[in-house]
C-alpha cells in the first residue's frame, strides 16, 4: 500500500467531522450573539453526537441559529446584487406585477415552445401535458 | 399578500451560513437558497434532473464519496512512483455559470455521452425545458414588497443546478484533461471540489 493508514482515514475523517460540527454549533451561536443552552444547540449537538451528518453545520445549522436581523441582512445582501437579481414591479404590458401574472405568463410561453417543439411526436406530447 | 400573489405561490430566498467565513456586518457570509418547493417550474426542473442527472454522475470524472477517491487514490498509485496529491475547488460555481454557456454544456453532453439516447427532437425538447428552469427563477421576499427575478447562473435550492453544474465544469475540463492526459494519474470532482493526482513535476503543476 502506497499511503499508510489510508484504510482507517475513513474513519479518522468522522472522527474529525464530528469533531468540526460540534466545535462549528457553538461558534455560529456565539457569532449569532444567541444564548448558548437553546433548544437548537442541544439538538445540532444530539444529532452530531450520534453521527447524523444530514444536519451538517457548515450547512444548515449556522443559519437556523442566526437572528432574525442576520437572516434579513444576510438576505438583502444577495438580493441587493443587481448583476444576479433584478427587481421587477411592473409587466411588460405597464400592469403592477403579480405572481399569477408571472405564472400566467410563463403557461403562454410554455405552451407555445411545447407545441413547436412536440408537433406529431405523441411521446414529447404527453410528457409536456405532465410538466405543464 | 393573496390580492398580490393571487393564488400562485413564489419560492421565497433565504441564506444558508458559510461557516469558514466569519459574519462581518455589510458583508456576505453566506450563499443565497430559492427554495424550490413552491416554484412552477419544479416538475421542469424535477424531469431535467431525473433524465440527465444519472448520466452525468456516470462521467469518469465525477467522484461519487470519500471512500470512492481512497480506493481510486489506492489503485493508481504505482509503488515507489513519485507523484502529487492535490485538492483543488472551483471558487463560485453556480454565480459564476452562465446560462448560455450552461446550455451549451448539456447540449455538448447529450451529443457526447449518452450514446444516442437521446432522438434529436428529445434532446430539443430537454434544452427547452432547461431554458425555462434557468429563466424562470422569480422570487418572493417576505421583508419587502417587491419581486425578484434571477437573472444570471442557475439558482441553489434547484435540484437540475447540481446535474447543471457537473456537466457545465465537465465542459470546461474537456480540453484542459486531454492535454494534461499522460500528467494526470487521477481526477475526480465532487461538484466544486477537485482531487488530483500529478505525475509530473511541480512547477507544471503550479
């Protein structure tokens, strides 16, 4: 074997996982300035006992354990970059923009590309009605 | 709300923490989810990922766990043979994609990798049905009274970004690996995140 222990880094890996996750709970609850015997710490910290990597805190429970403030700032930070969102108040057609506009919009246009695109193909026909 | 929404409900954003960054006020810590459950063009999106996405997690390159990179790690490893190991990862993939590009990728893949399973009219129909889960990104906030639409790349919290993604860095790649081929003793990606093993010198490498 060209690498020693590389069959037990598996393991040494959740070792240290797990580790992370218990030592990331309490560093994202410190940053949320959130009290550190929460209900939410308690239970990232059960479920990273146990090894459930579903609830990883890189990934999930950093932000759960955020304010709400933090949540709200965090959100329009993002939202605020113009080059990947763009804010939308009115229709082409001038009307106040609604979301059954924006739906109704877009079954138009699908239904115009799906019957260009499934013309005499019986498969391509029924699969459009399911995604419609 | 239901005079403004009117039945039809839009995915609504929220941020997921970065936990390697530390939370500076004004700055962003975080990547930005739209929530797929309450978007229309789910089933779209659903049926894009169910036809492409096992396809592309069969490319060579794609590394499916850990313990998959250290059977593969044991395996080409040739005793008393010197050689690299590197990690790598690809710095904001899903902003970084551009949609036309994106389009580009799948089309390329359907061509290349799916052994004509895909009649022509079908492999039409797939890149319409993408188009309209790339461009119909429309977002609710529930702090503010208005709406948003993404206008770029494809959205996290979209289950076709992951098989979009794959196949739009597998595109990338192509070129750069069969020039790099007879260097390249392994090379696996997990999404963002590359391993590499180097038979080569390090200044090539760098």
């Amino acid at each position: 074997m060209y690498f020693k222990g590389l069959e037990k880094w598996v393991n040494f890996f959740r070792k240290e996982q797990r580790a992370k996750m218990l030592n990331a709970t309490d560093m994202q609850m410190a940053r949320a300035n959130l009290p550190s015997e929460s209900y939410m710490v308690n239970l990232f910290h059960f479920l990273a006992e146990a090894g459930i990597h579903l609830v990883k805190t890189d990934k999930n429970a950093g932000s759960l354990a955020w304010s709400r403030e933090l949540h709200h700032e965090q959100t329009m930070i993002h939202l605020n970059d113009a080059n990947t969102y763009q804010r939308i108040e009115f229709h082409s057609d001038g009307s106040p923009i609604t979301a059954r506009k924006i739906f109704e919009d877009f079954i138009l246009r699908f239904d115009k590309e799906m019957a260009e695109c499934t013309k005499d193909l019986p498969g391509l026909i029924i699969a459009a009605r399911k995604l419609r | 709300m239901e005079s403004v929404t009117n039945g039809v409900e839009l995915p609504a954003p929220y941020p997921l923490a970065k936990q390697h960054k530390a939370i500076v006020p004004g700055k962003a810590s975080s990547r930005l989810i739209v929530a797929q459950f309450r978007s229309y063009v789910r089933e779209l999106s659903n049926f894009f990922h169910m036809q492409l996405n096992w396809l592309v997690n069969k490319h060579p390159t794609i590394l499916k766990n850990s313990r998959e990179l250290v059977a593969r790690i044991e395996g080409v490893v040739p005793l008393g043979q010197e050689c690299f190991l590197d990690s790598a990862e690809v710095t904001a993939l899903y902003p970084s994609m551009d949609q036309n590009t994106t389009m580009d990728a799948i089309q390329w893949f359907m061509d290349t990798h799916c052994n004509s399973r895909f009649p022509t009219e079908t492999k039409r129909f797939i890149l319409i049905i993408l188009k309209f889960v790339l461009t119909e990104t429309y977002m609710r906030y529930d702090g503010t009274l208005f709406f948003l639409e993404q206008i770029s790349s494809s959205a996290m919290g979209v289950i076709s970004s992951v098989c979009c993604g794959n196949s739009y860095l597998q595109y990338c790649e192509r070129k750069v690996l069969v020039i790099w081929k007879a260097r390249i003793t392994l090379y696996k990606r997990f999404l963002d995140n590359v391993a590499l093993q180097w038979k080569g010198t390090l200044l090539e490498l760098v």
